[in-house]
C-alpha cells in the first residue's frame, strides 16, 4: 500500500519550495530518485530496480504500455492518466480520489492519507510541498515543481 502510494504520489505532484529542497538528489530512495530524474531528463528510466516503477516511467514517457504495470491499481491509474480508463477502475480508495482530483471531479479533501492529501493540494497549488510530511515526498513534490 505504501509503495503504491509513494509511486501514486511521484507521478502527480507541483508546488513551490526552497531551491534547496528542489533537487530529485534529496529524495533517499534510490528509485524514486532514478524516477525523479527520469522524469526530468536527466536519466533512464532504465535505472529503476522496481520492475513496477521502471514500467511506470517508460509508461509516462510513452516508451511502452501501461500493461507492462504489475500492481493492478497502478496500471488503472496510469490508464486513467491517459484517457483510456476511467478513475473508477481503481481499487485503491486513496489512489482513486487522487485521481479523480486529477481531473477536477472531487476535491483533495477526500484523501485519506495526510501527506497524500497534501500533495494532491500542492499540485493544485493550494498549499506548499512543506506541508508534506514525508520528507521523499516532499523532496519528490519541490523536485517536480522545477
């Protein structure tokens, strides 16, 4: 649950923050790090060890199919991201709200996980990324805001 959130939560954030904090260098997990840098074109997606991360990230660069996505709500999720899936199809009652949030058809508010709640504000630009607990997370979200 935890890793599917963490992955949820790399895909979707953007808010301000120091420019300390705004390096993917700071997040201590080493693929979500490699993701991190991925993302921004500064690395492969090829260096991520989580075979479900790794297909998540060629997923998003359009490099290959979200099918490749072993966990089932992750793999909805990024369907969803593309318009080939409804939100509906997520499991997962965080990951789904996230989702729906995504796509401005309910609030943030219905986030049960705190930091999560946070992010999904801070990609909306309603709150900063230092609300975010998590200090992955919150590196993640000042990385992304970049």
């Amino acid at each position: 649950m935890k890793k599917v959130l963490i992955c949820f939560a790399m895909l979707i954030c953007s808010a301000s923050g120091s420019a300390f904090a705004q390096s993917c260098a700071n997040i201590r997990d080493s693929d979500r790090r490699a993701f991190c840098y991925a993302r921004q074109g500064n690395g492969s997606c090829a260096n991520i060890g989580s075979s479900d991360l790794r297909a998540e990230c060629y997923a998003e660069k359009g490099n290959s199919s979200c099918a490749n996505i072993g966990n089932s709500d992750q793999r909805a999720y990024c369907y969803a991201k593309q318009g080939k899936m409804s939100c509906a199809n997520i499991n997962n009652s965080d990951l789904r709200s996230q989702c729906y949030a995504e796509k401005g058809n309910v609030s943030c508010a219905n986030i049960g996980n705190s930091d999560q709640r946070a992010y999904c504000y801070a990609k909306q630009g309603k709150v900063s990324c230092a609300n975010i607990n998590n200090s992955d997370l919150r590196a993640q979200c000042y990385a992304e805001k970049r």
